[in-house]
C-alpha cells in the first residue's frame, strides 16, 4: 500500500507503508516510489512486529532481505526487479557468510550491489540493507 504525500495531488512521490515489514525506527519511511523506481530504505533484521533476530550475520541477512521483499511488494516491485542493493555490515569479515545468504534469497536475479563495512547499525544489527527496484506495477 502506498500513501500519498501530504501536498497538492501532483507529486509522483509515494510513501510506502506496510504491516508486512517493521515499521520505520525513525522519521523515514519503509519506501518511496517515484515514477517507475521503488526505493526501500534500508531494511534491519527485524520481524514485522519490530522483534530483532538474533543470530548470526546469514540470519540476520534473511531477515532484511525478507523485510526488503514485503516493502517492494508494497511499492509495486519485487526482489526479481532490484536494480542495486547496498549492504551494510558492521563487520567485513563476516563478508562470506553474508553473501552466501544474500545469494540464496536473490538467486540468479543478482543485482548491481555495494557492500560497505560500518562501524555500528541500528539496534547493534549486524546487518542492513536497502535498495533499488523497478515497479512492475503502477
């Protein structure tokens, strides 16, 4: 579902907002779409009702990425439509284990990506990730 901004009706700006994916932690939104792009904000490993899983970095990587999938939907898009990811890792050398994880969610979609090592993220998260899709539907 996606809301529109609190202006005069022409904006092709449209906030995302769904129960599927945990809500904002801050003042942002889930998502935007602009045109035909969806932009999802980056997405923790936290379950819809705001719960952190704890684990190891692969888990925690399934989570965003699951987190990622139920914005997109809500925008219009798909993971199969992502067009870049960044991924934020508080610790590079956990890289392995991340992208495996990363591989199994994404497939043989395999997005442009960046991935950048952080000194700390949100709730002590191992991991976040945002990212860019085509909307298949307007």
């Amino acid at each position: 579902m996606t809301s529109a901004l609190p202006d005069d009706g022409r904006s092709e700006i449209h906030r995302i907002a769904t129960q599927q994916a945990p809500a904002a932690i801050g003042p942002y939104s889930q998502g935007s779409t602009f045109k035909d792009l969806v932009f999802a904000s980056g997405q923790l490993p936290l379950r819809a009702d705001g719960s952190l899983v704890e684990g190891t970095v692969a888990e925690q990587t399934k989570q965003s990425i699951a987190n990622l999938a139920a914005v997109l939907q809500a925008g219009g898009a798909s993971l199969a439509t992502v067009i870049k990811t960044t991924v934020f890792v508080k610790d590079l050398s956990t890289f392995a284990e991340m992208n495996q994880a990363y591989a199994e969610c994404f497939g043989a979609v395999a997005p442009a990506r960046s991935t950048v090592e952080v000194a700390r993220l949100p709730r002590d998260v191992l991991v976040e990730i945002e990212a860019i899709a085509h909307r298949v539907e307007a």
